[in-house]
C-alpha cells in the first residue's frame, strides 16, 4: 500500500544532506566539545559554526545569542521558567510576576507558566484568541501591567495554522516599555518570547523585525534531525551587563533550568549535542534557502486539498482561518458527525497518516484546547482533524489523499 504522511506539523524527515551533515560527529570526530584537546576543539568548532550559522539565520547580533536545547520543548521551558526565574531575583519587590501567554499556546509554553502558578503563585494571563486563531490585542493591552515579566505568544499555531501579529504585539510592548519607563518599576520588561518551532520552513525569522527578545526553534520540524531545538536569547548588556552567579550569564535575562557543567554559556549544562547540532544547522539553512519556492508551491497544494475536501464532503468547515494570515502547510477540518479518532483510523488503514492535534497530546486523547479556544463547543474539538503538508508533498499526493478522505468519510457515515 502507498503511504501518504499528511502530519508534516508533527515531524518531518530529515533532509539527506542534513543526516549527510551529521555522519563524521558520530564515530570519528566524536570529541566532547568541552574537552581541550584535539578532539573537543573538533567538536567545539562544529557546534560553533552551526551556531554561527542559524544566527546569521535569524538576525542575531552575537553567535552567543543562540543556545542550543533538546528541542522546542526544552527551549519553551527554559524562556518561561528562566526569565521569570530572572525577573524575580531583580525585582524581589513584585510578589506575583505576571506571564501573558495566548490561550492557544503550545503545552510546552503553557504548562510551565501554569506550574509556576501552583509553585508560587505567578499571575498567568491567557489572552484569547477571534476565531480565526488571532490573539486579541487589545486584551493584551488591557493585560500589560509593570509587575509582568514575560509575554509569550508563537509565531504559527501548530494545529490551525494561524499567524499571530508578533509586530504589533512588539510594537504594544515596546509602547509600555516606554510609558512606563519613568514608573515605579523601569527597565527591558517584559521580555517578548515567540514560539517559532512550526514556523522556519516558510517564514524569514529575522528576530530584529519581528522584535523579539527570545525566539524558540525546533530541528524535526525544520526537516533536521530529532532531539534538538535552539532558543534565541537577545543580548543586552546595557540591561543585563550585571547578571551574576551560577546560572546566568552577562548580558542575557535568563536563569539557567539545568545546572551542571556550564555549556551553553552557563544557560544550558549538558555536554551538546553534536551531530545534531550539526544536523539541525545544515537543516535550517537548507530550508531557509528554498523558502520562498516552499512557500508558494506547498500553500497551492494546501489550497488545493481543501477544495478537494469540500467537494467530497460539503459538510466539512475550516477550522482557523481560511485567508492569508494562515501558515503554507498547515489545514485543519472539522468534519461535522465524524469523531475524529473514527476518521483517523480508517485514514490509517487506507494509508493516510494525519492528527487530530498536538502529536504530544495524540496518546491522551484529550480534544484541542485550541479549536475551543476559537470559541468552538467542545464536540467540534472531537471532530476536527489536522492535515499538514511538507516539501516533499506533491499534487499526486494531495489527489490521492482527497480520495481517502471522501472514502472513510462515506464509508463511516454508513
Ligand atoms: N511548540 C510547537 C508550536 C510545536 O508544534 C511543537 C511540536 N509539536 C513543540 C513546541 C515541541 O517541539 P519539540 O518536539 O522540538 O520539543
């Protein structure tokens, strides 16, 4: 049988030149890159470049902006829980350090703002979203007090595709910043986090136009290796110069959630990943290179598939937005009468891979968080699926995947 993978979202194969990339960091220059001799210079050097590499990538000013994690996940945790770490040993005075985040971030970002909350009471703000998946700016205004810390909104939602206005966000913060430069609390906050892990492919991520202060990327999605992700942290020493201690680093708002041997400039131990650094790097400036082309061709045939979907089944709605302000790859349907775990499994055995979701939150089962949050009843959550398409994609792909579609669906309602 043909195997069709529509859930790109989820993970995406390595590019060959990528693993291609990786192959001498596994068995001949295997040095740890903390290591000073022959063998960890190999290694350090590697890891450098390929810091190099995505910074010069996203706009960075300074390769040390860059810190390389395990993943988005990691990256996510470590600008949540690390700046307000951070925030608080500088302003000892605000007992509840507020955290703005969207109501349709991912588990990733709003799991540890919600864990600081039960450990000591920090003050999340979820602001909602239209239903179009478009955070409410206006709520975010509302929301910016001098006792936050941190707003955390991603760049593309990764089970609808929305495109969130990270620039006028930036450009509210930026005007509170000001307003209250002469308050009771100045100074850089709060910091602006995005989480970009659905976003390198297709989009340019200069962090000086989109104006944030950290950025999260994740390698499995960007056609790299699992396992790997890196966190942009700007660098400003005019701000942060006097940071100090184990677990922070001059210049850089941030307080270490791993502690141990100091890598990653004292803000991530842990002996680095090496080949997938690597791999990650040769990933991203692969996939920056073709971006525009990826864009154009992979939205035309994303276009293409939901035309095909409505004609077989004119019941089925987009969930999101159906207009510009919508990622290239991502498509999420609501099949209405069709639970999706139904749907799913007869995709499955006729050979179509899609998600109802989150791949995190696929095993519990537990309907969107964000197709509610679009101010949907929890049924329509149950019954919408995710189909996500990548480079590798083709128009034969998206003809035969319509089929399948228009067969399981006929064939469940009977
Ligand atoms: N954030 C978003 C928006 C994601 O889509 C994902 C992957 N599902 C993650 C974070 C987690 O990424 P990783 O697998 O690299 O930890």
């Amino acid at each position: 049988m043909r195997r069709l993978y529509f859930d790109h979202a989820a993970s995406t194969p390595a590019d060959p030149r990528a693993v291609r990339a990786m192959q001498p960091y596994f068995s001949r220059a295997f040095g740890n890159p903390g290591s000073l001799h022959y063998y960890g210079q190999e290694a350090i050097a590697a890891v450098d470049a390929a810091r190099e590499r995505i910074g010069t990538l996203i706009g960075a000013k300074h390769f040390r902006e860059v810190l390389f994690t395990s993943g988005a996940t990691e990256a996510n945790s470590l600008a949540v829980r690390g700046a307000v770490a951070f925030f608080r040993g500088a302003h000892p005075g605000v007992a509840r350090p507020r955290i703005i985040i969207s109501s349709i971030e991912h588990e990733s970002v709003s799991e540890p703002a919600q864990a600081l909350a039960a450990e000591w009471g920090a003050d999340v703000v979820a602001l909602p979203v239209n239903r179009e998946g478009v955070v409410d700016i206006v709520a975010l205004k509302d929301a910016l007090s001098p006792e936050t810390a941190l707003v955390s909104v991603m760049h593309v939602n990764n089970e609808v595709g929305t495109v969130e206005p990270l620039r006028e966000i930036r450009f509210m913060i930026d005007a509170f910043r000001k307003d209250r430069a002469a308050g009771a609390h100045p100074g850089p906050y709060p910091l602006f986090h995005t989480d970009a892990a659905q976003s390198f492919p297709y989009y340019y991520l200069d962090t000086e136009l989109l104006g944030v202060d950290m950025m999260t990327l994740s390698s499995h999605k960007t056609y790299g290796p699992k396992g790997v992700g890196a966190l942009f942290v700007r660098r400003d020493d005019e701000a942060f110069g006097g940071a100090g201690g184990p677990g922070t680093a001059a210049g850089f708002p941030l307080a270490a959630q791993t502690l141990g041997g100091g890598q990653e400039f004292g803000l991530r131990s842990g002996t680095e990943n090496v080949p997938g650094i690597v791999g990650f790097a040769k990933a991203a400036e692969i996939a920056a290179a073709a971006r525009g082309k990826t864009s154009l061709r992979v939205a035309a045939l994303r276009n293409d598939l939901w035309r095909r979907i409505k004609t077989a089944v004119p019941a089925a709605e987009i969930n999101g937005t159906a207009g510009d302000a919508k990622a290239p790859h991502i498509l999420n349907v609501h099949f209405p009468g069709h639970p999706a775990q139904d749907l799913l499994t007869r995709f499955d055995r006729m050979g179509l891979a899609a998600s109802s979701g989150s791949a995190c939150r696929a095993r519990a089962a537990a309907p969107s968080h964000v197709i509610e949050a679009l101010g949907h009843p929890k049924a329509r959550a149950a019954e919408s699926i995710r189909f996500s398409l990548g480079k590798g994609t083709t128009g034969r792909a998206v003809a035969a995947a319509a089929r399948i579609i228009e067969k399981a669906v006929a064939a469940a309602a009977r």
